[in-house]
C-alpha cells in the first residue's frame, strides 16, 4: 500500500461542518450547483430520453425500424438515454446493487485491504482522487474499480471478498452487459450506414473490448453547494453504462444548461463515449456531464465502460463517413493516446488560469 489517502467516506463521518478547500469547486463552477432534489423534481426544460428496446430485433420490419430510429436520435441529440426492457432482469440488477452496497457499508479500514496504488499503475480496486492536477482539485467520492469483462483477463484477486457473492454476480452483470452493448453497437452501426457488427469490430469485438467497472461512492456532504462528487467530464469509452441507487445527483450539459437525470426505476443509464463520437465522426455525440453531492442521502453508482484496446486500434472517424462537405473532426489516435491528450488538454487549461491569475485555488 502507497501513502494513505484522505477518504471522503472518512472525512464525511468525521462530523466536520465545512469542507476541506481542495474540494470547494472553482467560483465559475459554483454559480450553477443548486440542491439536486429540488433540481430532479423540475417538470419545466428539456429531459434525458427514455427509450423503450424492448422491439430492437423486433421481427416486424416497422416495428423494428420505429425503435432502431428512437435510439438513433437519442445517441444523435443527446448521447445519453435511459434504456428500458433492456432484456437484463430486474432481478440481477437489484443483486448487482446489494453486492456493491454491501463492501460499501464495510468500514474503512476493512476496504483499506483492496486499496490501489495509483503512484505505482495499480488503479484496479478501492480508491479516492489523488491531487494530480495543476489545481491540486478533489471530487467528492471514493470508489472501486475493476475489469470485469472478458472473464479471462479479470484478475479476481483484487475483487471484494465481502459479500460472498460479489464475484459470481458481477460476473453474471458483465455477460449480460456484453451482449447488451452488441446490440446498441450493431443498430448504432446500421444507423450510420455500415454493416452491422462494424463499430464493435472498430473498437475491438468479441475479444478486446474491455469493460471497466467503477463503482462510485458518494458520501453525505456537509456543504454540498461547494463541491462535486465527480467534475465535468465527457466518457472516454465507447459506451457508458450506468446504474444508481436511485438517488440523483447526475447532470448533463445540454444546449447550454446543466440539466438534471431523474431517477427511472428499472432502467439502465447509457453514454455514447468519445471513442464512438470519433468513429462516427461527430455524428453521435459524447455529452459533458457531472456529479453532485448532496447532505441527505449517499449515492452510489455502478458505471461500466466498455473501452478498446489502449494501443491496438487506431480511432479515426471511419473513412465511409468522411467526405468532401463533413471532413474528418477528429485526428488518428490510439485509446492511449485520446486519453493522454485529454488529460494534457484540461492540465494546460487549468495551468493557464493559474498563470493569468485566475486561481483556481481562491
């Protein structure tokens, strides 16, 4: 184990009334942090698509091509949607959910034993943000990470012992949500005019796709108009899902505006990542979004990534997309490399303001 790390689980249980200064957000951040309650319960405003695909194969052509055309449209205007009769049972989900809740409610020190040493490249198991940013930022949340799929290059070793069934159930989830990402994969690729299995074959297939799990903890925040459980980000992956605990606290940046998720029973959260923003050119959007916290309830979510090979596959928008009047928007770059211009990207953006006198520390 490398140096302790400040939980925010810890910290939280400490009864402290104010929040540490590395986790209060920037000043342009907070103008728009409301309490995510009031926020989830606004009728008013544009609101994440639900899309039912239950009829996805449906073998009734008008039927099929109603539903392919709604998911279409969702991947296209908002990159985000809540999938209903997903085909996974309500039944694995709410063990998914037990299990994960269940090493949460461990003491610190008991999920101190599945610690990762990010300093030394293990990031696979429990953790919090380290400050290695240029403004030495903190969100609020700790987390667990692993991956869970495909089953032979999981190391089980690192995954939670407690509760005994953790591993037989996530194991179950990641199958289900393999064959579930094909799916999407396939019909977002007929919607864009190629074969069918030709995006998942563009970020890996059956053999090199991997899906990362991070479970996200969100614990109780005493000042919650000051912080963030998780910053604004877009997913670098080719589809995010996501499960909560039913507790809001996600936020998308659309036309402008940070508008809230609200909680739908039963479905499955997915982001269309960057990796398919690229393939398709700019056609399907990865859209920015956040966390909050709030001082009531813990959220816990579960999202899986499903990520190509860091450095097996160049990501370009594919060449049957690109013409004359839409130009490539995107430059050739392996997964390592997407991730590490991201990271370089926000490092000289925040160094700039530090420069101009903007800090972000004040």
């Amino acid at each position: 184990m490398g140096t302790m790390v400040q939980r925010v689980e810890s910290l939280s249980l400490s009864g402290v009334s104010s929040i540490p200064k590395e986790y209060v957000r920037p000043k342009e951040e907070l103008t728009n942090i409301g309490n995510v309650f009031e926020e989830e319960k606004k009728e008013e405003g544009p609101q994440v698509p639900t899309i039912d695909i239950k009829e996805i194969n449906s073998s009734d052509e008008i039927v099929r091509k109603k539903c392919r055309l709604k998911l279409r449209k969702a991947a296209e205007e908002w990159g985000v949607m809540n999938l209903v009769n997903h085909g996974i049972s309500d039944e694995l989900l709410e063990r998914l959910k037990k299990a994960g809740a269940t090493f949460f409610e461990l003491p610190v020190e008991e999920k101190e034993k599945y610690a990762n040493d990010q300093s030394a490249g293990k990031i696979q198991g429990y953790g919090s943000k380290l400050a290695n940013n240029a403004s030495g930022q903190l969100e609020w949340e700790d987390y667990f990470f692993h991956l869970i799929f495909p089953e032979d290059k999981c190391d089980l070793s690192v995954w939670p012992k407690t509760p005994a069934d953790y591993t037989e159930v996530t194991l179950e989830y990641a199958k289900e949500l393999r064959t579930l990402a094909s799916k999407i994969m396939e019909v977002l690729s007929l919607e864009l005019g190629l074969e069918g299995g030709r995006l998942e074959q563009e970020v890996g297939g059956k053999e090199e796709l991997l899906l990362q799990m991070k479970i996200n903890y969100y614990p109780i925040c005493p000042q919650p108009e000051l912080a963030l459980g998780v910053e604004a980000h877009t997913d670098i992956s080719s589809l995010t899902f996501l499960l909560h605990n039913m507790v809001p606290g996600l936020q998308l940046f659309y036309e402008g505006k940070w508008i809230t998720a609200k909680c739908v029973p039963g479905s499955i959260l997915m982001h269309i990542g960057d990796t398919i923003e690229i393939l398709s050119n700019g056609k399907y959007k990865s859209i920015l979004h956040r966390g909050l916290v709030n001082k009531e309830k813990v959220r816990i979510s579960w999202a899986v990534f499903c990520e190509p090979p860091k450095e097996k596959i160049i990501l370009k928008p594919l060449p049957e997309l690109v013409t004359e009047t839409e130009p490539a928007r995107f430059p050739p770059r392996t997964f390592a490399q997407h991730i590490h211009h991201k990271l370089f990207r926000k490092d000289e953006e925040k160094k700039d303001k530090v420069e101009n006198g903007d800090d972000p520390k004040k």
